[in-house]
C-alpha cells in the first residue's frame, strides 16, 4: 500500500438512471458530478476499530451537483472511503484505501490468495450480474496491464514503498454511492474499470480495507473514469483532519468538480506527468528548494529533485496513501542535519532509533515541541505563491522506546523519489485540477469542513 498505505483509504458507483445520463450529459463543465456521504471508522483507545454509523446528516440530503464523498483519518494520517460494488442483491459496500500514486482502483475478489480479513465479505464476481471482465483485445489493455489466457487483461500492482503486491484480472461492474442520510438515494454508475486481486503479498490492511481507490491522473483511475463521463469536473480536493479530532467522531471530504470550494485565493504549483506515458500517472511538482525555520538551506539544490525520464527516478510526488514525507537522500541529509543543530541549539539532545533508524529527539511532547522548527517547500518558479508552509507540529511524530519519551522526525530518506505525505497535507486544503494541470493549496482549519457522526 501507498508507504506504506502504511498506510491510507475509498469508493463509489453504478447503472447511470435518467438523472445520471442528464448529470452526464451535462457533466462536461465543472459544475457536473453529485454528492455522497461516507462513513468512518476510528482505532478506539484500545486500539480496535469501531465504525460510527450516522443516523443521518447534518447537511440533510444530497447535493446532486458534485461529487463529495466523506473521507477519514485512521490511526495517524490514513484515509479511506466507502463504496458500493455489484448489482442487486449481490451489492455490497466496502472500504478502500486512497491512493494517489498507482493508477488502479483494486480489491480482494474471491479467489484470493492468501484471503486478508476484512470489513465485509470478499467480492464474489460469479454472482455479481453486471460484471464483466475486461477483453486482452479491449484497447484499455495496455501498459501497465497484459494479455493473459483465455482472452483477460490482467494487473501486477507493486507498492513501491512496502514490497507489496497484488495481481490479478481486470474487470468492469457497477460503483455504488450511498445516500447522505435515511431515505436518500443511491446513485449508481455502470461499468467502471477495476482490479480484481486474485493474489495479494503483503497486503497491510488493518483487517479493514478490501483493496486501494486510485485518484491517479492514468485513464483506470477512479477519478479520470468519472471525468471522461462528464461526473467530476476533472477536479477533486480534500482537506485532511488530524488525530487531534479523532476523539469528536467526526469526518471530512473528498470533493470533486462544482463542490470544491473557491481556491482564488489558494497558492499554486504546475502538475507535471513525466511518467504517464509508462503507465504510471502520479502527480509531480517541481521542487526546487527546501527552507528551515524559514532559512532558506542553499545546500539542497534543484538537482536533488531532478527527474530522470530513462530510470523513472528522482522528482517530487504528493501521495495521500503515503503516511509521511520521504525525501531524496542528499537533500535528506542536509536538512536532517540542519534539523539537528536546530534542536540542539535549544539544548534537545537526538538519537537514531532501531529498527528504522528514525531521526529522534529526547523529550516528552510537551516540553520540547516549543522548539521544533518548520519547513518551506518551494516549487518552480520560486515565488511567494508556489511554496508550501508545514508547521512544526506536522513535522514530529511522539513515540515511545524502552520506556523512554521522544520525538521523531516525521521525513525520512527514500532513494526513489521525493514524496509528499499525508501527515504533512494537514490542515491545508489540496485540489487537484488535472484539465489545467494545476495544484492549489491553501491553508484551512479542515476541521471546520467535517460532519459530526451520530449513532
């Protein structure tokens, strides 16, 4: 999973009725799409997950302009969303983990091997009747598929960051949003593209999740199917809630097309696709510098973040799926060692601890966070409105090692690429505009855009 969905969370559809056709036909604009609620579920105190089933909605009804299914936070910053699969009495609703860097939404279909326990039973596509695998002729069975026996398309997803895998045949059935509340209805889209795992290898999903949502930018992600049907607006935004809320049940959004609110005062970078013609599609953006404290660290250059278009390495990617940030080993290693000096002028003392040989810092929470230090990402072109602010709290996480208090730094060194995560979004809202391959951002108090749950 994404890091690592070591993290993070996912979807909806179904049988476009006549007032998804006029939604559709209409759908060209941003203002397209229709609105769905999701529900969460949170690690309780015991660390077992409960799931909070709403009564109703605050928001009482469904918005049938956009998009916005309900997103949740999960043990730190993992994110899932519900969705429906199947037909008839055969529908059933699951959770999936979003992920931004893989360009298929999957999940567990029976037979699958090893079968992970999760919330509901495993997809059975024999029973369900609107199923349909996808032909080795059809034209969507291209890299990253392949052709297999019996005329299928089949998938083979790596999880770059944890050595996880799946595999398995690519199929076509109806996605199935729920209603806002009692009595609200369920809108439905037939046909959409997805995996159906077969084989999964290290699969981490919390005994919750049946598989992964792809909001990538390749033509099989969840969201480019819904833009090229005119649902989406070729948008989608969230604004991640911290653990700090975790205690108030209560839940955000993903929003997409005319339901995203008005970034005109939001900062933006360019979304570069360096790697869509290989089959990958993960949003790029061009860093080019790193600031501490707001210093600007003249040590960590652009070439650091240098994509190289041969190898498929290097560059700077924003993943929800992936829990922290990780960051290309020379620009890691000076700012890790920037960061150090920092703390120790304030007299915090650091230690490296096993087995991941994590960045920390000796000290209970409370009494050294007055000294942590934030961090500037800058993009190209420099400029006051392409950089990205991460205040100190977003930056360390506490933990405890042999009965000792510290905090750790919350970016690590990862050879492949630059990845900004999802600990590091918080409290900043995110969209994605993939007509004008722009990213905007801003911060907000994403808590004040959730919905209190009632049981």
């Amino acid at each position: 999973m994404s890091s690592v969905y070591a993290c993070m969370l996912c979807f909806f559809l179904a049988v476009l009725n006549p007032v998804n056709l006029a939604l559709g036909a209409a759908g060209s604009g941003s203002a397209a799409g229709f609105s769905l609620p999701l529900v969460p579920h949170y690690r309780t105190a015991a660390g077992v997950l409960e799931e909070l089933l709403p009564e109703g909605d605050a928001e009482g009804g469904v918005n049938i302009t956009s998009i916005r299914p309900k997103m949740i936070p999960y043990s730190g910053p993992l994110y899932s969303v519900r969705v429906g699969v199947g037909s008839g009495a055969t529908q059933h609703f699951y959770k999936l983990a979003l992920d931004l860097a893989r360009p298929l939404t999957w999940m567990q279909c029976q037979p699958c091997v090893p079968e992970k326990r999760q919330d509901g039973s495993v997809f059975n596509t024999a029973v369900s009747p609107h199923y349909h695998y996808v032909a080795s002729t059809d034209p969507r069975c291209t890299a990253p598929y392949g052709r297999a026996g019996h005329g299928r398309c089949i998938f083979d997803v790596e999880f770059q960051y944890g050595g996880s895998s799946a595999h398995g045949i690519l199929g076509r059935d109806d996605f199935v949003f729920d209603g806002s509340g009692p009595g609200s209805p369920i809108s439905s889209v037939g046909g959409l593209v997805f995996g159906c795992a077969h084989s999964t290898h290290g699969f981490d999903n919390r005994d919750v999740w049946a598989g992964v949502m792809s909001l990538n930018r390749h033509p099989t992600s969840f969201i480019r199917q819904l833009s090229d049907r005119g649902l989406a607006g070729s948008r989608f935004s969230y604004c991640l809630v911290g653990k700090e809320h975790e205690h108030l049940h209560r839940r955000g959004f993903l929003r997409f097309g005319a339901d995203i609110p008005d970034q005109s005062h939001a900062r933006s970078a360019a979304l570069l696709h360096w790697d869509l013609a290989k089959g990958r599609g993960m949003y790029y953006v061009n860093l080019v510098g790193v600031s501490l404290g707001g210093r600007r660290l003249t040590a960590i250059t652009p070439a650091m973040f240098k994509f190289d278009p041969h190898s498929l390495r290097g560059g700077c990617t924003l993943d929800v799926g992936t829990v922290y940030t990780l960051m290309a080993p020379p620009a890691y290693h000076v700012l890790a060692a920037e960061v150090v000096k920092h703390m120790q002028r304030h007299g915090v003392h650091h230690a490296i601890l096993p087995p991941a040989q994590k960045l920390c810092f000796h000290g209970t929470w409370d009494s050294i966070r007055a000294h942590f230090p934030s961090v500037t990402l800058h993009f190209y072109p420099e400029a006051p409105h392409a950089s990205l602010f991460i205040k100190p709290e977003l930056l360390f996480v506490e933990t405890m090692h042999q009965h000792t208090h510290y905090a750790c730094f919350a970016i690590a060194a990862y050879a492949e690429r630059t990845v900004i995560g999802a600990g590091q979004m918080l409290d900043t809202r995110f969209t994605f505009d993939l007509q004008h391959n722009r990213l905007f951002f801003a911060p907000e108090d994403c808590h004040l855009d959730t919905v209190q749950l009632t049981s």
